[in-house]
C-alpha cells in the first residue's frame, strides 16, 4: 500500500464530501484536526515506512469515528493505493 497516496485519498474525500446529515460536524480542535495533521504529514512523505502505516490507520479510525468518513471508504482507500 502507498500510504502518501492513500493519505492524499483521504484528505481530497474529506475536503469534498458533502455533510451527510443535518447536524453540521465540527472539528473538535483535538481528534479530528489532529488526525488530518497526521494525513497531511503522510502526504508530503514527512512520515513514512511502518510509522506512516500506524499513523494513518490511527488517522481514519478518528475520523471514522467521528463520521466523516466510512470505515468502507477507508478499506476502499487503502485497498486501492
């Protein structure tokens, strides 16, 4: 799996995703900013090998979790890159 490229995925999905629901999410200044933090690290090959690998499961459990995106888009993701 490439992981930049997978981290690039990611962040171009969330960019352009539309709010599935009405209740607008918000960025909690802690998880969920962090998280494309550590996207964006990946994608410009700041972080690489087994440390990217961790960081960007971490990185789509949080925003997953915090329904930004699927857990099927994830595996998507990764499958894919």
């Amino acid at each position: 799996m490439n992981t930049a490229k997978a981290a690039e995925q990611m962040i171009s999905d969330i960019r352009s995703r539309k709010p599935r629901c009405r209740v607008q999410r918000k960025w909690d200044g802690r998880g969920t900013q962090h998280a494309m933090w550590m996207l964006h690290e990946i994608a410009y090959r700041k972080v690489e090998g087994e440390k990217a690998h961790r960081w960007l499961g971490y990185a789509q459990g949080v925003l997953v979790q915090a329904d930004f995106i699927t857990l099927e888009k994830a595996k998507l993701t990764n499958k894919e890159s």
